[in-house]
C-alpha cells in the first residue's frame, strides 16, 4: 500500500498536513484489523535532511509510523522520502522490502538488514545511521582541563554549600526506613517458592536480610513533612512499596509499576527534580557553560546525550 497523498503540492499547508496525518492513523487502525496486512510505505518530499533543501514537512507521517512499529511490531509501516524524481518512491515500493545486503559501521560488517526508512536524494540512497551532520566541520575549542576543573570545583563548592544537609540527612534516612519497611512487609507476606524468577529470589534472599533501624513506623506524609524536597522519590515509593510482593512474584510487572500505562510521569520527577538529580544536572549545565565561555560560541554546536532514559538530564 502506497500512501501518496502527502506528495500533493498543496499537501504543504498546515490545515492540509493534519487531514494527511488523520489519512494515514485511520489507514494503519485498518491495517491493524487484518490478519495479514501488506506492508504500508509512507511517501513524502524532502522530509528528511539529506540536503539543504530540506522543508521538514509532513515529518508526523514519519513519527506516526515509527510509533506503530513501537507498538505493533508485525504491522509494517515504513517511510520512503524522495527530493526530486517521484519514481524513486515507485522503484523503492515494488521491492516491498528495502534491505541492504551488508551494513558497517566504522569497519565492522553487519549482516543484512531492513530498512524501514529511507530517503533518496538524487541518485544516492539514505539509511537513518548516526553520523554527523552533512554540513558540519570539526572544530578545536581551546579547553584546558585545568582551567575547567577550577570553574567546576568552584561550581560545585557553591552547590554543597546551598544544600540544606541538617535537614536532608535525618530526611533521607527516614526516606530508607521507609523503603525498608516495605522490603521487609513484602517478604513477610510473600513466601519465598512464590518467587519463580532466579534474579528475584537473589533479591527476596537480599530483603529478608534486613533489619528496620527503629521500631517507629514511618509513613511518606512523615517524610515529606521532614524536607518537602523529598516529594519525588517520596511519590515513588508510595506508589512501588505496597506492591513490591506482587512485582517479586511476578503477579504485576515492575515496568507498569514504574511507567504505568507506559507514562514517564512517576520516574521522571525523580532524575529531573529530585535534590541529588537536580545537583547533578545543574554540574552538567555548568560543565557545557564552561566549555561555551572558552570561545566555543562562536561556532555551531550539538550536544548528544547518550543513555537518556526519561530525558530528565536533557529538560
């Protein structure tokens, strides 16, 4: 199935693109219905930047299909871009799968693989790979690790300074006693053959080795009252602990736990707004301004974060 609409000429107006983008969801909830569905191919024009004429448009055509192959694997949503000559779009369908029969990377040969995107330009064909920019030159930024470590310390003796340790040490601690609480319930509850997973178990063993510091029972009103700046990892926690039997027998999976219905909205608090996260990030702005304030602003730069889960270090 070739979706061509988004290489009409007036498909470029905003009102136009969005009655596409509508096209195409109904066209793959469709597709979904079927036992076996032929593979869908996402037609754009320069879409992609593999040059300088690239206008970006109908790019929600390529973020619908990349969440539909997220989320329904065996339905094949794929994107095809062209710059020029529409017939590209034509040579690249009647293939039905793009495949090329040898990747590399720096070097290293791959077997074959499937491309579900690509984008022609001229006569040369794009695979998405992470390389760098077609119009950006390397450049030297004059940085002297000394100088750099110097404007850090300095940084981080201001940060240590403005943090309220005489209130957020006892506020940790009752923030663990409260973890261990739920530990400790959890393996009181849970018999240790109810356990099926071995990595569990090696956990389960782990719990009931431990031991609540105090007989008082803490709660998370409690240990939010202690430092309010505690309410990240404090919501975690109320929402985790009581359930913390059922993820270590696998009853419910710690995933949905943690990212409920596939929200970020409970984990990212904590990597984003949480006291030590939010320490850490700011060293991490300070670092990149360190870097800009040695002449690095007058060029071009791109910062890649590598590992990003919530994206909470990036915001």
């Amino acid at each position: 199935v070739a979706f061509t609409t988004s290489l009409r000429p007036d498909s470029v107006v905003r009102s136009a693109e969005l009655r596409v983008m509508d096209a195409a969801l109904r066209l793959l909830q469709m597709q979904a219905i079927l036992d076996s569905a032929p593979p869908v191919w996402f037609c754009t024009t320069a879409t992609q930047p593999t040059s300088f004429s690239s206008m970006h448009r109908q790019a929600g055509l390529w973020g619908l299909a990349r969440a539909c192959r997220a989320e329904r694997p065996t339905l094949r949503a794929w994107c095809v871009d062209v710059h020029h000559n529409t017939e590209q779009v034509v040579m690249a369908i009647c293939q039905h799968t793009l495949q090329l029969r040898s990747g590399s990377v720096q070097g290293l040969h791959l077997s074959t693989s499937t491309e579900p995107e690509a984008a022609f330009h001229i006569t040369t064909l794009h695979v998405p790979r992470l390389v760098a920019p077609y119009d950006v030159q390397p450049i030297v930024v004059d940085v002297t690790f000394a100088a750099v470590r110097e404007l850090l310390a300095l940084h981080t003796s201001n940060m240590m300074v403005a943090l309220d340790m005489e209130r957020l040490f006892p506020a940790y601690t009752l923030l663990e006693t409260l973890c261990q609480q739920y530990l400790i319930e959890a393996v009181h509850t849970l018999a240790e053959s109810n356990v099926p997973r071995w990595h569990h178990k090696l956990l389960y063993t782990w719990c009931a080795k431990q031991r609540l510091p105090s007989d008082c029972a803490i709660t998370p009103l409690g240990v939010r009252t202690s430092h309010a700046d505690l309410w990240a990892e404090v919501q975690v926690a109320e929402r985790c602990g009581p359930h913390f039997a059922e993820a270590l027998s696998s009853v419910v999976a710690y995933q949905e736990l943690l990212f409920p219905g596939g929200s970020m909205e409970t984990v990212l608090p904590v990597y984003e707004q949480a006291v030590g996260s939010a320490f850490y990030n700011e060293c991490v702005v300070a670092t990149v301004e360190v870097v800009l304030s040695f002449g690095a602003t007058r060029h071009c730069l791109v910062a890649l974060e590598v590992g990003a889960g919530t994206g909470g270090t990036a915001s």
